[in-house]
C-alpha cells in the first residue's frame, strides 16, 4: 500500500458516504483531509469540490483523492481536466481494485445515491491495497506500463 495519506472531497449527494468513508480511513490510521463538504448545509456543487481535490494530487501533495457525489460520474468528469489526475468511476470491487491495477488511477470517485456504505468501503480497500500491473506475467504488465506511458503523450498532446 501507497502513504496513508489521502485527500477527499463530496457535494451534498455524496455527502453521506464520503462521511462514512472518512471515518473508516481515519480509523485505520489513514491522515486525511477533507476539502469539503464540511456539513451538509455547507453547499459546494461536484464542480467545485473535485478541482480541489485534483489540484492536490496534480501538485504531488497527496499521491490518491476520494471523491464521492450522486453517481461519481460528474467528479470523474471534473478531475479528470487536470493534467495527472486519473479519475475512476467504480460501482462494483473487481472495478476499484482493477482501477489501479490496469489504469493507474490515483483518484476514486464513487455515488452516494448508488452504494451502501460497507460496499464502497470494500470497494475503498482494494483499490488502495491494489498497485499497478499486480498480478500479471511479466509481458502484461510491460504492455500496461507501456499503455500507461501512451496515455501520458496523449494527455501531453491535450494539456498544452
């Protein structure tokens, strides 16, 4: 597992499950810093939450981020315009472990109206206890580094 360092972030919608998955993280030793929101009467829009958080992880202060609002797609879309950040939309664990393990994603995003606190923890833990090309023969994993250093020119080319 990465630092136990991680920065997370909800609109209202997902207000209820980020709670849920910061106090798990927190329990387990986890330093963690909530951009917001900090109350559900403290209205931020998924617009503005997810940029903070991908600033964040573009700058190198923190290596993952968390996000979480009615299905996960709008943070995804948002923190996915920051050059370095690798949002992935899970609903399900075989995703959220594969999100690292194939696609190197650095944030999670998740939807409060979609899943069951103890689902997305579950979802939480293999996504942070996974790494990147795990579990394949070494010819897989060099054609995943490979993909993952094309996905870099690719965003180079975009994020002039």
């Amino acid at each position: 597992m990465e630092n136990k360092k991680i920065v997370i972030g909800s609109d209202k919608s997902g207000f209820t499950l980020k709670e849920a998955l910061k106090e798990y993280l927190v329990e387990h030793g986890f330093e963690v810093e909530d951009v917001g929101m900090q109350t559900i009467e403290d209205f931020q829009p998924y617009y503005e939450v997810a940029p903070k958080v991908a600033k964040k992880v573009q700058s190198g202060e923190f290596s993952r981020g968390l996000l979480c609002c009615g299905t996960g797609m709008g943070m995804a879309i948002v923190a996915n315009k920051f050059k370095g950040v690798y949002a992935a939309v899970v609903e399900g664990s075989y995703g959220a472990k594969m999100a690292k393990v194939i696609n190197n994603a650095n944030v999670l995003t998740m939807g409060g109206w979609k899943l069951a606190p103890q689902e997305a923890i579950d979802m939480l833990e293999r996504w942070l206890n996974a790494s990147f090309a795990e579990g394949f023969p070494e010819d897989r994993q060099e054609f995943l580094k490979n993909a993952l250093e094309k996905v870099k020119e690719i965003e180079m080319e975009n994020f002039k």
